[in-house]
C-alpha cells in the first residue's frame, strides 16, 4: 500500500485563479448561442464545475515552454468544451442521471438532444480553434477527439470481457482519458515552440498523468468511501467495465474463484460485488493496482526532466502527485 502524502493542489489553482478566471469566462462565451438548447446545456455543464485540471495542464505546459502571450486562455476553453461534450455522451452511454452530485444533461433533457449536443460542441470547438491559423493545434485536437473515441468504442466492445489484458485496458485508459490530457500539454508546447524533443517530453507526460487519473478512479471505484466518492462503490462493474483492479484478480485468483467472478461479472447483485470486494482484498488488487499508478506517476515526473527546474515544472509534479494520492 502507498504511504500517505498531501493530495492538496490549492497552491497550483490560486496561483493560477485568474487565468482559470479567464478560462471559466471564455467558456461561457462558448456556451452562449441562439440556440436554446446548445445554450442551456452548455451553460448546465458550466455549472457543474469542476477543477479545470486540463485546461491548467494548457496553461502550464505553455508557460514552461516559455510562451507569454494570451492565446493560451481561449485554447485551454477549447479542450474543455471538448471535455465536457465527451461527459455528455459518456452519460447517454453509462444512462448516468447524476454528475458530481447534479442530474446529468441527458436526465433533463433526453439522450438524443444531449447526443447532438455535444456533437455540436465538438464541432464548435473545432471551429473556434481554426481562428488561431495552426495546422499544428488543429491536429492536436482532432487526434485528441479521434482517441477520445476509439477508447470509448474499444470499452464498450469489450464490457463483460473477463479475459481483456492489462495492456488492452491501458489502450482503453490511453484513449478515453490520457488522450486529451498529452494534446493539451502539446498545444502548450505549440504554443511556446518547444523543439521537438520537449514536446514530446511534455505531451508523454500528459498522457501519463491522464492514464494515472483514470486508474485512481478505477481503484476508488472498488477501494473509496462511497460518501466521499458521491456514488456507490462497484459502479463500474455494474456498468461490464473491466479495469485494472478486476484484471489483477482474474490474474491471481484460482480456477474456481475465477469461474465464480466470471459469474458474478455476468450477473451482478450486491451479494455479488461484496463477494468481489472479499477477493480483491483476499489477493491484494488494490494494492498492486496503486504499485501499477505509481510507476505511471513516476514515469510522467521522469518526462519533466527536460525541463529546467522552475514553478511551472514544480507544479506540474504536484499534479502528477495529486493524481495518485487522492481519495475521490
């Protein structure tokens, strides 16, 4: 088990309040349309929140490439926007009702307006990037969405698959999750016209902190307290998602114990997500699943080495750390 240290990032969002100030406005500005349906379900997921975490990975990674001017902002709205349309599909695929607490757009609105929605801000925010002339960031983004995508479809392809591997998973995890985290790191280092090697140097990093994030979530998911998670534990697999803390188990458990989650997998009740919970103590899951983020984590930190020492460079290790040691 991982030893205890401080998840806080508080000094990386104050030191950046206003920049996030100013992403948080430009999204608004993004979500403003005549449409009333685009602008009432942009203006939902605006107030559902959020730490703008990608947005600040743009910030920071252009800052460290040492750009200086402003059109870091509008880009760092844009990757969210192409954020927050993923969690509206998400939704309509996982029928979530809630989101940090709130109905989800689809509860409120229905699946086929949400589904067009955010189509329509993946477009949108495509066409706003365009007004920055690079060839470059455009490529960035489309990526980015292409790997959102294919992720997602390999996921569902596979929900219920007991036999799907680690290195299947981490295709997954890559795609949906550290996809967008490495391009907006490499729009940041566009941006300052990084050379090459620490563009890749910092877009590596990205994807790495992106794929830690979604593993933490995966380990709460079986390991968190549930009011402290705000959803019951065993979402996930309700839902077929085979992740990192189930695929340990199928790799250690005997031939019996691996027929009964099998089973389980393919019929879920609470006596059987408890049964589940029992084994994964039983063999350690979580524990190997931390080991697993942590020398993701690790290897994310190593990536910041090209960098010279500075309070972008520290800050972005704290991230990197505050994806690992977190309990929601």
């Amino acid at each position: 088990m991982l030893n205890n240290k401080t998840t806080d990032i508080s000094r990386v969002l104050e030191s950046y309040g206003d920049e996030l100030r100013l992403v948080e406005k430009s999204l608004e500005e993004m979500f403003t349309h005549e449409n009333f349906l685009v602008q009432s379900i942009g203006r939902h997921l605006v107030k559902g929140g959020g730490k703008r975490l990608r947005p600040l990975f743009l910030i920071l990674s252009s800052r460290i490439s040492g750009y200086q001017g402003r059109s870091n902002i509008p880009l760092a709205a844009i990757i969210e926007v192409i954020h927050t349309a993923s969690l509206l599909h998400d939704d309509v695929v996982d029928e979530a009702e809630l989101r940090r607490g709130n109905p989800t757009a689809n509860s409120i609105w229905g699946n086929a307006v949400v589904v067009l929605a955010g189509d329509f801000h993946y477009s949108n925010a495509l066409k706003y990037a365009v007004t920055f002339g690079s060839l470059r960031i455009i490529e960035s983004l489309s990526s980015a969405i292409t790997s959102m995508t294919d992720g997602e479809l390999i996921q569902l392809h596979r929900l219920g698959d007991t036999s799907i591997t680690e290195g299947e998973y981490i295709r997954i995890i890559s795609g949906k999750t550290g996809a967008l985290f490495s391009e907006a790191c490499r729009i940041g280092a566009i941006l300052g016209e990084a050379p090459p090697e620490k563009e890749e140097a910092i877009a590596a990093y990205g994807m790495n902190v992106g794929i830690a994030f979604q593993m933490m979530d995966d380990i709460l998911d079986y390991s968190a307290d549930e009011g402290e998670l705000g959803k019951k534990l065993g979402k996930d697999l309700e839902e077929g998602k085979i992740t990192l803390p189930l695929i340990f188990l199928l790799a250690s458990a005997d031939a019996a114990e691996k027929k009964e989650i099998e089973g389980i997998v393919n019929s879920l009740s609470a006596e059987g997500l408890g049964r589940i919970l029992e084994l994964i103590v039983k063999y350690d899951s979580i524990g190997k699943s931390l080991e697993k983020a942590l020398a993701v984590v690790e290897e994310a930190k190593g990536r910041l080495e090209a960098f010279p020492e500075s309070n972008e460079r520290g800050m972005l290790m704290d991230i990197a750390d505050y994806a690992l040691y977190r309990d929601k």
